[in-house]
C-alpha cells in the first residue's frame, strides 16, 4: 500500500472511530454534568440540626454527686439545670475549666457536687450550638433540652439495693440489648461494665453506638454506669483518652464507691501480655503503672473507710486465676501482687471477665481466700444486697436465670 492509500485508509478509520465514540463521549458528558450537581451537593450537605443523639447518662457517682454525660449532633456548649426534688428551685451548673467554658464540642461532661446522700434530683442536660467560633466573633445557634430525668445519689445508709454487671461485649450493641432488656431495673441503683466492652478505643462512634446508646435506653438516666477499664480498652490510640468520655472522680482507671452496706474496690488490669510485646509497638508502659496502683491499693485497703465496710466487693476484669492460666504474664503479675493485698484486706466478692465463659471458683482456691465469679460474654450478673448478704444470679441472653454462686455473708454474719 501506498502513502496515499495509507492516508485515505487512515482518515476513513478515523472518520468511523468518530461515529461510534461521538454518542459514547456525548452520554459521558451528559452523565458527568448530572452527576456533578449530586456530588457538589453531598459535599455541601450541611450536618444535622442540633440535637441530643445520645443520652444523657450518668457516670461518677457518689454520696455526693455525680456526672451527667450526653453527645450532640453539633459542636456546643452545654450545662446542666438541677433541683432536688423536694425544692422548687432549679439550679445550674455549666462546666469549666482554667477560667474558659467548656465550649465548641460535641461530648459534654457535668458534673454536679455538693449533693445529699441519698436525695432524688431532677436534671435536664442543656446544650447551645456555636455555629461559629472565632476569637472576637461567636456566632451562637439554637438551644436544645433533654426531657426531665431524676437520679438518687449513693448512700452508705441504705440497707439494701440490687446492681447488675456485663463485660466483653466486644461492640456487640445488639447483644448488651438484648441483656439489658431482660433486667428487671426495680432496685437496681447502678450498672458495670466489667472491661472489654469494644475490640479497641479506635472510633468515638463506636463507643457511643455500641456502649452508651444501649445503656442510655435502658437504665442509664436514672441509674448510673460504671465503666471498668479491660485490656481491649487499653488498645488505639484515643485510649488515651478514655476518661474523657467515661470520668471517674479519682481521675484513674482505679477507685472506691461505697453505696449502702457495699465498698466497691474499681481494679485496672492493665494488659494482658507484657509491655515489651510486639503488639505495643513500644507505646505501653504498664508495669510501672501496675506497681503504682499495687502501692495505693495496699494503703487503701487500710483506710478506716475499706475496713468499715460490711461488704467488699472487687471488679477487675482479667481474673487472678489458676496457676494453668498463669503462663499468661499479667494474670501471674495479677496473682502474685494484687491477691495477697485483697487476701490480707478480707475482700468478700470477686467479680472478673476476660475468659468469655462463665466459672466460680470458690473461697480457698489457687490461694484466693475469697470466692470470684468470672462471667462469660453473653452472662449477666445480677447482684441484690440486703442487710446480711448478696445474692448473685446470672442470666444469659435467651434470658434463663441461675442462681451463680452461694450467698455471700455480711462479715458480721461470718464472726
């Protein structure tokens, strides 16, 4: 072929490419020109108007206060109005910090002091959006309220009251509801979850999705929560900043509560392998803060307070258990640092998770003078205290109850 004819073949091929891609371009085009106005406008969709997506909830409680938790769909600035129930006169209370509001976020913490032991109060959580916040410019939005809820404060003084315990949900929100609608909430003055309540502190929404929504819909306005650290808890990096969204009055992870006849003993476990792991990537440095927590424990135990008690009760969500299981380095360190103190201590009660089954192990086990009811990831515990003992039932999620371990005595009883 010659040149000639190579150009005159090369121009009809091109000439017929033409023809058939022509439409194909023109529907691209079209296509592309529709599709843009969709994607401008989903990029420009502007967030929900404000409002309380999740709670309020109670957190921190005391025989003389507490903390009222709640999320926003948009960034405020918040504060709670409160009245005891026998006066007429609300109260506010708006959290701050070195002078400055808490202000421009979307979780809100308020905590209340100065309260009555045992007094029932009536709370509404309050929130004003900031829709722009500039040095010398603020633009406020509007206002939103919860309904009127009521909580009672913890009182030593109380003969009696019931409390639930559930761990290693692992972010199975449908599950933690399905055990929370089973409870029968008369008496029931608090709640626990025992650790290992998410796989990993890896997205805010999964805490409030997965944890505070399911407890916010069932007890968690009227009866507050109390979150044990777990191990899993320890795991990504907004752990490090878990106390934000689940405060404790002692700003740790360990502390007491005592609540009618009961000292609850709040234990941290730490993690579950050793700091040096691979799986820390260096980022842990647990021992020092065990032995840390080992010293206040022994000092604590002593307190007139822990010694006064007709009930000690500990959670701690990695059981000090069986020398089989000790191979595992923080249930050793667990075993051979933490029971001696609550042995020496008189602890009552101990109550764990981790193992995802359910076991008891009674008094004088593996050298534990006390009994510990380890509870699987689908097991409840309900927990009522009278005067002279606490009786433990558990249920599982098809909601069968069995009765979990003997009664245990008041100390008094036991002399």
């Amino acid at each position: 072929m010659n040149t000639a004819s190579l150009r005159t073949s090369n121009k009809c091929f091109e000439m017929k490419w033409m023809q058939i891609t022509r439409p194909v371009s023109l529907l691209l085009l079209v296509a592309c020109a529709l599709a843009e106005p969709w994607r401008a406008e989903g990029q420009n969709t502007p967030a929900p108007e404000l409002a309380i997506s999740h709670g309020p909830f109670l957190q921190a409680p005391s025989e003389s206060g507490v903390t009222i938790s709640w999320v926003t769909t948009r960034k405020a600035v918040s504060w709670v109005e409160y009245r005891e129930k026998s006066s007429a006169a609300w109260l506010t209370n708006v959290p701050a910090q070195h002078g400055l509001l808490n202000a421009d976020t979307t979780y809100h913490n308020v905590s209340l002091s100065g309260l009555k032991p045992g007094a029932a109060y009536l709370y509404r959580a309050v929130s004003k959006e900031i829709a722009d916040f500039k040095p010398y410019a603020v633009k406020f939005g509007p206002t939103v309220s919860s309904a009127e809820n009521s909580f009672t404060t913890f009182d030593r003084r109380k003969s009696g009251f019931s409390f639930v315990v559930v761990n290693d949900r692992h972010e199975n929100g449908k599950d933690l509801r399905t055990s929370w609608s089973g409870v029968d909430w008369t008496g029931v003055d608090v709640a626990f979850l025992n650790g290992d309540m998410v796989n990993a502190v890896s997205d805010e929404r999964l805490l409030f999705d997965a944890v505070i929504a399911p407890c916010a819909e069932h007890f968690a306005q009227r009866a507050p929560l109390v979150y044990v650290r777990g191990n899993h808890e320890t795991r990504g990096s907004p752990a490090r900043a878990l106390l934000n969204y689940f405060p404790t009055d002692s700003g740790r992870h360990y502390y007491t509560l005592r609540h009618g006849p009961v000292l609850f003993l709040v234990l941290d476990c730490g993690e579950d392998k050793a700091d040096s792991s691979n799986e820390y990537h260096g980022l842990v440095a647990f021992r020092p803060y065990m032995e840390a927590q080992r010293e206040w424990l022994a000092g604590e135990t002593q307190s007139k307070a822990f010694q006064e008690a007709p009930f000690r009760v500990c959670l701690l969500h990695i059981p000090p258990s069986s020398p089989a299981d000790r191979k595992f380095v923080q249930t050793r360190w667990l075993w051979e640092n933490f029971v001696p103190l609550l042995n020496k201590a008189g602890v009552d009660l101990i109550l764990c998770g981790h193992t995802h089954r359910d076991a008891f192990r009674p008094a004088g086990a593996d050298g534990i003078d006390f009994p510990m009811m380890i509870a699987g990831n689908q097991t409840l515990l309900r927990c009522d205290v009278s005067a002279d003992e606490i009786r433990i039932s558990r249920s599982n999620l098809a909601g069968s109850t069995f009765e979990a371990i003997p009664p245990v005595k008041a100390r008094k009883s036991r002399r």
